[in-house]
C-alpha cells in the first residue's frame, strides 16, 4: 500500500466521489430493509454535519494478500489515533478509508483484513469496518439486509459507542472491551433506563456467558473451546500449527484420564477393566500421530516465518503430557520443577509424580497372583524378576487370561506412544534440522534420547527369553 492521501483535497477522482455520494444518499438516510428506524448508519450524518468525518486514499498493491491490507488498516489505527477532531465531536469522528486500484475479485480479501484487525481495534476501543461492492455483511436488525455493500473497496474506523453491544457481545474477549467502557451504563438503573430493549437483554446474555445454543453446543461448550485460539501471527501456518497443539493437549489429556481409570481398576484387581481403558489410550495414539502428518504440512520456511514468535514456548513445558508420562511410570522431578511455579499445576504435577503409575499397579497385581515376590504394597522394580513374571504370563496363559490381555494392551500402549515419538521426532529433523529446541533442548538429540525410551519395559524384554517352540496354549 502506498501512503494515504486526504481525499478532502483531492478532486476529480471518480472512486471517492462515488464513496461520498454512497456515505450522504445511502448510509445518512433510512431504508426499509433496515430492521429499525433512523438511518442506515446513525454516525454518519452526524459526522457529516461535525466536519469530523476524513476520507483518505491508499494505492492498493495487486499483488498484496490480506496481510497488506491489515497493515493498512493498523497503520490507519494509529493515524486516527494521532489526530486532532474538532472538539467536542470526538464521538463522531471518523476515518473512512478508499483503496484504489482493487480488483474485485480481491475483495474478500478486505474482509478477512477485517476480522483480522477487529480485535486490535477493540482494544483500543475503536471499531473498524470493512465495505465492497460483495460485501456480506448483514444488518444486526435485519440479517436479510446486506448493509455494508459499497461503491467502492473502503474500511473504516471510529470510536467504540453504546451501540456496539450489537457486534461485539457474542465473543468473550470483545465483549470484555466493551464491558470496561459502557459496562456502568447497564448495572446503574438510573443511567440504564434509556438504553433500548435490546441492548439490554444482549449485555445481560453476554454477561451470563452467552446465549444458549443447541444442545450439542452446550454440551461440548463449543463456543469456548472455539474462542480459545490466539495465535501470535497472522501466517496462516501458525493457525494449524497452533490448532494441533491444543487437539494434542486434548488428547494427551484422554489417555491420562483413561490411565488414571486403568490405575483405580487395578488396584481393585479388575484387569479386563484396567486392560479396556488401556485399548482406549492406545487408540488415541491414532489421532496423536496423525498429528505429525498434519504438521508435516508445514514447509521449513513456513515454521521460519513464526518460530521467532513462540518465544520460549515448548512442548516440553506441557504439565498434559508430563502428568501423563508420570502416570505411565517414567517420573522425574527435574521435569516436575518445570511446572513448580504454574498456580493450579503444580499440585497436579506433584500428585502425579508421587503416586503409584499404571504399571507399578500392574506389578502389584502380578504380586497378588503368586508371580512376583515382595511385601504387599511394596513390590521392588527388580528387573529380572519382572521379566520373568511377564514371561511367565506369556508361557502359561493365553488370550483366555486377563493378565494376558492386560500385557498385551499394555504393550499396545507402549508401542502406540513410542511410535508417535519416533515420529516427531523425524518430523522436527524434517522441519528445522539440527536447530536448537525451544524451552531450553537441544532439539533433535532431545527428541532422540525421549524416542530411545520405552515404557514398561520388563515387558518388552520378556520377549528375549521367551523359549522357542509350539505355544502351551
């Protein structure tokens, strides 16, 4: 984009007179689709009339993306902020932007521009919006009427008013921005009084969290869960590449909650039980290792473009995975320290690390069944012993044992999270070479040292000296 220029001292230039013909006989009168009385936009005759409302023009690059419309749009942020309106009409100034020169079929373009940029806007307690001849924004009266189709590509920007309630109140965080500037204007009786109906009842959901949706939306708070992602650029790389972390968390969190109930079934002796909510675990390794494959969708130059921007952000700081990998059995309270200082973590973390793990609870079992010795409670991790009582298990029952089936689903697990390892683990060498980790690692030798490692690993050992020859079962 090319600097803008002030369309009050410019003349003969078709685009913006259509603008200022659009913003007097369009947005400054009624129109009966509108859903409500007064006009189309009821700060544009006022500014009008201020003198307060400057229209500007800005060279559109063809070959710009969205993202050079969204620096436009920041840099017009920052030049509203900057002016002087005439006093005592500051409410109403406004600063209406022209691109000249945008073909159209680069008009959403301007739209995703917007949605990027709304948020920062808010924050400063400005609103910005975004107009085209496609434009599909509808009227917040009348969703039929398509409100915001102008002559010609244009964005725009003033300050936050009373009425915006009407576009922000349905996200959590914009909402939040107007709350700390009009929120009195509700809660005080006397000063809330005038405001409309339906301001009214749209702050009150807002504040309750929203307006009920169907059942299903409720059930999963898919609305929240939605609202949840903050990436730090605008790339569209770091969207999947944060969206796949937080599927990760999620699904790190399904295998520790299904170990956790793997434990509690074990140390009252249901091994079957123990065993199926262990199947469950594994076959989240599914979707945790097709993960990778989505991310392998990321070029190295891609990852480049936002890496800087995590900052010290780490996989290896997820208090999920490390509570899972506790849970499990492999412990450690150099990575338990990590989390020492994260307030509502810390005790998780340390509960994790301290307590019995899904395979110390499964040796337990193996001791109450007469194959491994020990006190009760207190059997030692003696790793020959355990071979042997595994190997037993293989030598002396079949499918038709639960202890059989609660081997084999271990193992199921074990495998299903070493693969997953062993694959991030080349897709990190695939991505960013031999580059230092974030969070402190050194990157693939980490990676390499955490692939190397197997889970219960008696069990897999027990397989070495199992004897050859036709099975007794």
């Amino acid at each position: 984009m090319r600097k803008s220029q002030d369309a009050d001292h410019i003349t003969g230039t078709t685009e913006v007179d259509e603008v200022r013909e659009w913003l007097d006989e369009f947005l400054s009168e009624p129109h009966e689709d509108l859903g409500r009385g007064g006009s189309v936009c009821p700060f544009v005759e006022p500014a009008l009339r201020a003198g307060s409302l400057c229209i500007e023009t800005m060279i559109y690059d063809t070959r710009g993306r969205w993202r050079g419309i969204a620096d436009a749009m920041r840099s017009q942020l920052d030049n509203y902020a900057e002016r002087t309106w005439p006093e005592g009409k500051e409410s109403v100034s406004s600063l209406t932007t022209v691109l000249l020169g945008m073909p159209a079929h680069h008009w959403p373009l301007l739209d995703e521009a917007q949605r990027r940029v709304k948020g920062e806007a808010v924050r400063r307690g400005l609103m910005i919006g975004q107009f085209h001849p496609h434009c599909p924004e509808p009227s917040a009266w009348n969703p039929s009427f398509t409100v915001a189709r102008a002559p010609q590509p244009t964005f725009a920007i003033r300050r936050m008013a009373v009425h915006d309630i009407l576009f922000l109140h349905d996200d959590p965080a914009l909402f939040a921005e107007y709350d700390r500037r009009f929120g009195d204007r509700y809660r005080t009786k006397r000063s809330g009084t005038h405001l409309p109906r339906r301001f009214v009842d749209l702050y009150e959901t807002a504040v309750k969290g929203g307006a009920p949706g169907t059942e299903y939306t409720a059930y999963e708070s898919i609305d929240t869960l939605l609202s949840l992602q903050q990436p730090r650029t605008d790339h569209p790389a770091e969207m999947t590449f944060y969206l796949v972390g937080q599927a990760k968390e999620l699904l790190f969190k399904l295998v520790y909650e299904e170990m956790c109930a793997a434990r509690l079934s074990l140390v009252v002796d249901e091994a079957d039980n123990a065993a199926w909510s262990l199947r469950r675990a594994a076959k989240a390794f599914g979707p945790l290792t097709t993960t990778w494959d989505v991310l392998s969708g990321i070029s190295p130059a891609e990852f480049n473009a936002f890496r800087d921007h995590l900052g010290s952000a780490s996989g290896i700081d997820s208090f999920m995975y490390r509570m899972m990998e506790f849970t499990l059995g492999r412990k450690s309270e150099i990575m338990a320290r990590r989390h020492a200082n994260t307030v509502g973590v810390s005790d998780s973390v340390h509960r994790a690390l301290h307590r019995s793990s899904v395979y110390d609870e499964a040796l337990e079992l193996l001791h109450r069944r007469g194959l491994l010795a020990g006190a009760p409670g207190e059997v030692a991790r003696e790793t020959d012993a355990s071979r042997r009582a595994w190997a037993r298990v293989y030598q002396e029952h079949g499918p038709s044992s639960d202890l059989f089936r609660l081997g084999e689903t271990l193992m199921d697990l074990a495998h299903a999270f070493s693969r997953w390892r062993s694959l991030h683990l080349l897709l990190v060498e695939r991505t960013i070479g031999n580059k230092p980790g974030t969070g402190g690692t050194t990157g693939i030798d980490w990676l390499r040292q955490a692939a190397e490692h197997r889970f219960f690993p008696e069990l897999w050992e027990a397989r070495s000296v199992l004897p050859s020859g036709t099975s007794p079962w």
